[in-house]
DNA sequence: CTAGTTTGTGTACGACGTAAGCTTACCTTG
DNA sequence: CAAGGTAAGCTTACGTCGTACACAAACTAG
C-alpha cells in the first residue's frame, strides 16, 4: 500500500529541494504518538522529532497543529467507513456502519475527544459514506430521511464512544480497558442503544 | 439564591484570612469567561483577573485547571437537570430530560467540548437523575433497562450537540447560528433521531 | 555556472500551567 | 491590648508549548 521504504514523495512541481516531509508521513506518525502515548504527547516537538525534523518543518506542510487534528480526523473517519457496503437493506447497512466506526473509535481511544472536537468535513463525510446512502435510496428513502437517520447513529455512536473511553482526570496509559466484564457492559449498552434508534428510524421510514 | 453581595463564604475552620474566593465563585467567573469568549480565553491567568485575584490564588481552591473545568462540568449538568420530573410516563419524562439537557448545552456551546471530554461523575449523574429513574420504575422497567435507555439518551444528545456547536477551525465569535433556517435543520434532525430512540425503548421496555 | 524554487532549520517571543516560599488579615488566647 | 496561630492570597520563577521570521540547503531549468 506505501511505496518501498526510501522512495520520497515527489512534487508536482519542477525544482526546490525534495520533500522528505508529507501531509500523509506527518498525519501517520501523529497516529502513532497518539495511540502510544496519548493526545498530551502530540505536540508538535514531539512530532518532528518522531520523524527526525525540527518541529517548524512541519509548518511547510500544515498551517498549525489544529490543522493536524483535523487532518488526523479525517484520516481516522476515512478509515472507519473504508470497508465497502454490502448489499444488505438499509437496517442492516446502518448497522454495520454503527459497528465498524465504533471499532475504529476503540482502537484509537485517544483520539475519540478529537473526534468529537473536530467535526469531520460534512462534504468529505458524504461522499465517504455514499455507499451507506445509497442503501437507503434503493430502498426508496428520501435523502433527506437517510441522512438524517446515519447522522443521528453517528451522533451516537461518537457520544457512547467518548462516555466509553472518558476516564476521571488525565488517566494516561488509558487502559483498553482490559476489564472485560466491563467491556461487556458497554458492548451491551451500546448494543441496546443501537437497536433502539434502528428500529425506531425502521418503523418511521417503511411505510 | 446568593447572600448579599459584599458577604463573604465564612469558611468553617477557626482563624485565618477571609477567603474572598470560592469554589462556587470560581466556577460561575469560569462560566462566565466561556459564554463570552470561548474555550481558549478560559486560562488561569484570565480567571484570576476577572475575579480581581492573582492567578495562583486559584490553587488554594483547586488543585489544578483540569479540576476547574471538570467541576464547570458538573455545574452545567446540575443545572441542566435542575427542574423536577413531573408525573408522567417514562417516554415522555425521557423526552424532557433531552430536550433541558440540550437547551442547556445550546445555551453554552464553548461547554461542549467539556462535556465531551470531562465526564460527568456517574454517582453525582444519578443522584441529580434519580427523579426521572423513577418515571422508569413507577411503569414496572427494570432498573437496568432505564440506565440504558436514559444513557443512551444523554450520549445521543451531547453527540447530537457536539455537532451543532462544532465549527470548523476556531471560529470563535461561535455565533449562536443566528440563521433560522439553519437552527431548524438541526432541531428537526435531533427530534427526528430522539424520537427513533424513544420509540425504540418503548417498543422494547412495554409489554 | 547561475538563477529560481521549494523544503528544512535556528533562534526567539509571548503565553501557558503551576511549584515554592512569603505576606496579609483574620481569630484565639492570655 | 499584645502575641501567636493559621488560612488565603501574592510574587517570582521555571519549563513547555505553539509558532513568526529570516536563513541555509538541495534540487531543476537555462
């Protein structure tokens, strides 16, 4: 999926010394402090000497570090909702979408008060999630129904996540919660969640 | 509600100075800041200059600035669930709690980040819940079953808040969406998946 | 070789949270 | 009233953060 280990990224444009930077090495190895040692540590310091480069190097590719957060969102959501949508009825792809946003979100608990900080591109969030909302239109729901029926499973697929993950004060190594009776509670909290909201919208949108 | 202004907290303990802080005052100028000029003029130094003290003061009172915003927390919650629950069914008290819970998150929308970041105590959460819990019990719903559902609830609605108030980079002013058309997309959207939800739980909760 | 262009670097500034020790203003005891 | 005790507020200082600015390095085109 990467080019070979070596190979730079290359500009479009003619001369000017190569980039050994990219929007794409900053934003994976931000991924990685942040899942190692949580959002305190992502401080652009760190960062540069994650990829060994002074920390103002990194301004010739973002504008400022709430730019990386959002970039890192992105990147995040992305990855969330690659899977492609089978060809189920919308109940059933809504809940695969609900199931796998919610696994990227666990997998990455320090980045879910990002998530929730920095709201994904509404026109970038579309067009990710158009293989969803057309589940819906092939069943005949308005777009206007769908979209507000995936907005609202989002809606509470992030805000179970962030009750899930929250911890009292700055709680680091941020335990995966390893308890896994624990695990189970929220695994059937959000379980009964979801079915309630999906059966609700169901009954609303079939007529 | 306040005593006189001018009267100070007499503290229990014997001598010492009089304090002319307090928690509850610290944690209303901190409110106050919010409303007016957003998250990032929340600083230590900025409260201690609207309370006419110097910054450090602040630490007799709270052991740090993450301690300040948790209780700025609680503070929002508690007020958000201040009015009693009326006798009616669950359904319906369940429907008041989100609707208060999000009035009061609008009406401070630089706090819900907060919210989102800082969970509420969970003891302290049901105690000031205990009212509508019991809208639950009085229809014969298993304790379990209202914790679902109420939490469900209240993750939909900071979730549904978050997306609202969220802006793309620091936008301050935070413009209270003064646009109407706007507002009302929202609000049908967060009727339309509270309904579901609702719906959802009764469907499941009733015999 | 020279000029142009892009990327990375070094230094520096102002703001932040907060640790430590000092001062102030009250109460109690004599 | 004087002396001591004690809690609240203040001053100073340190380390870290984001990032502005001017410069050096590394390439391409002519």
């Amino acid at each position: 999926m990467n080019p070979p280990a070596g190979s730079r990224p290359r500009a479009a444009g003619r001369g000017g010394r190569p980039a050994v930077l990219s929007r794409e090495r900053i934003v994976a190895a931000a991924v990685e402090i942040l899942d190692a040692e949580g959002l305190e540590a992502l401080t652009m310091r760190r960062l540069g000497t994650r990829l060994d480069v002074a920390a103002m190097s990194l301004y010739r590719h973002l504008p400022n570090r709430d730019a990386l957060l959002t970039a890192l969102v992105g990147h995040l959501f992305a990855e969330a909702v690659a899977e492609p949508v089978p060809a189920v009825p919308w109940t059933e792809a809504l809940r695969l979408f609900a199931l796998a946003y919610r696994r990227t979100l666990l997998a990455h608990p320090d980045a879910v008060p990002l998530l929730a900080t920095h709201p994904v591109d509404v026109d970038t969030g579309l067009t990710l999630l158009a293989g969803l909302l057309e589940r819906f239109a092939a069943s005949g729901v308005a777009r206007q129904d769908a979209l507000t029926a995936v907005q609202s499973v989002g809606v509470y697929v992030l805000g179970h996540a962030l009750a899930q993950v929250g911890r009292p004060p700055g709680t680091r190594p941020a335990a995966p919660v390893a308890d896994p009776a624990v695990a189970a509670f929220y695994d059937e909290w959000f379980e009964a969640g979801l079915l309630a909201m999906v059966t609700g919208f169901e009954r609303r949108l079939t007529a």
